[in-house]
C-alpha cells in the first residue's frame, strides 16, 4: 500500500506562541512528528499542510517535504482536520500522485514513535481507520454533576457499581489517525466506520494546550526517557 503522513501545522497559535514549532527537550516540537514518520519506513512521502513560511521552514530543515501552503481557507478557525486532509489528498491528486492510505500526525506529538506507527499500519489490513486512543483513568460512568449547588451522580444507576466492573471507555489521544483513503473520501470523516484502537498508556499521552500542559509533556517525555 501507498501511503502519506500528513503532520498539520498550522501557525498562529495563540495561548502558546509558536507553538508548532517552540522548542521542546531541546528541538522544535513538531521535528518528533516529522522524525517518527520517517523513521517507520511506511510512507512513500513524509509532508507539512501550513500556512506558515517559519512552520515550512523548520519542516523542511528535519526532512519533511512542503509542496505547497494550506490554503486560507483551510486555515481559519473553522476549518477541520478533515477539511485540511481532503485539501492535501486533491493538490497531490492535482500532480499525478494517488495513496492508499494516509495518516495525520499532530505537530505536538512528541511520544509519536516510528515503531508505533509501523505498528499501527498493520491494523489497517483488517480495518478503515486506525486512532490512538487511552483509556480513561476514572470511570466516566461515575461521574458527578452538579445541580442547583448540590452534587448527584450522572448515571445514577452505577451509583453501587465497582470500578472494576464497569466497562473501560476511551477517549482520543489526539496523537495520529490513519484511514484508508477511499473511505475518507466518502465520509470526509477521519473516524470511520470500521476504526481500531491503537491503545496508549496514560504516560505516553498529554493535551498541549497551555504552558502548564507543556512543562507536563516534558516532564512525562523526560522521564519516559529516562526509563527506556
């Protein structure tokens, strides 16, 4: 199979300045997307979607290819992920060149691995989409809400359940996503309908939204490091 990463990086970030491309354990975060893509040896092209001359320009300083700039109307607010896809599968389909399959790779990705998405791959012979999901540390299922000052459970009928007996839910890692092109292309979605998880630890997962969540990653990234 023919395959594209597609690492989105769009520039402007506001709570974190530069965020796509700040340094994070000593090079820019978005170069452990761009490395771990390329180090898996899956895809026939490694590229950066952006609207940003700076985000290209480190891109293209660790091995990444960025034929063109994302459009503006792929870089507004209101723009997808999927939107963003789509725009990158036509302007290769505009110069001859067609994948099988493609796998969007976040910027601030750092715990992103070649042999994990070498891995994850492989989940794609039986499957139209593969996501990086983890597992919830606390039962959602238990969950509070809190009405009028007081607080009452949200499903009241696990009131008396063990955690252990309650079926594990996930949520996305928002680390990568693979799908079988054909497929995305009829449903412009990037879960499917036969999606598989690609199940991470806890440890290996961290949103990057502010400083906080940064400083965070780092430590986790540091410390994960150090272990391995």
């Amino acid at each position: 199979m023919s395959g594209i990463a597609i690492i989105t990086a769009r520039g402007g970030s506001k709570r974190i300045p530069k965020k796509n491309i700040k340094e994070f354990c000593g090079k820019p975060i978005i170069a452990y997307s761009i490395q771990a893509a390329l180090q898996s040896k899956v895809f026939d092209e490694v590229m950066v979607s952006t609207d940003s001359e700076e985000i290209a320009e480190v891109a293209r300083a660790y091995g990444a290819e960025v034929p063109f700039m994302r459009s503006g109307a792929t870089s507004n607010d209101y723009a997808t992920t999927a939107d963003v896809i789509a725009e990158v599968l036509e302007e290769y389909n505009k110069i001859g060149k067609e994948f099988d399959f493609f796998t969007c790779i976040y910027p601030t990705a750092p715990f992103v691995t070649g042999e994990k998405l070498a891995e994850a791959v492989k989940l794609l012979d039986s499957a139209d989409a593969v996501i990086s999901v983890v597992r919830f540390s606390f039962p959602p299922q238990r969950a509070f809400v809190i009405h009028e000052g007081y607080v009452a459970f949200q499903y009241p009928q696990y009131e008396k359940s063990r955690s252990q007996d309650l079926e594990p839910i996930y949520h996305d890692c928002g680390q990568f996503y693979m799908c079988n092109v054909k497929e995305f292309r009829e449903k412009h979605s990037l879960i499917l309908p036969r999606s598989k998880p690609y199940e991470l630890p806890d440890e290996e997962v961290q949103d990057i939204d502010t400083i906080s969540d940064w400083k965070i990653a780092e430590a986790k990234y540091k410390v994960s490091h150090k272990e391995g």
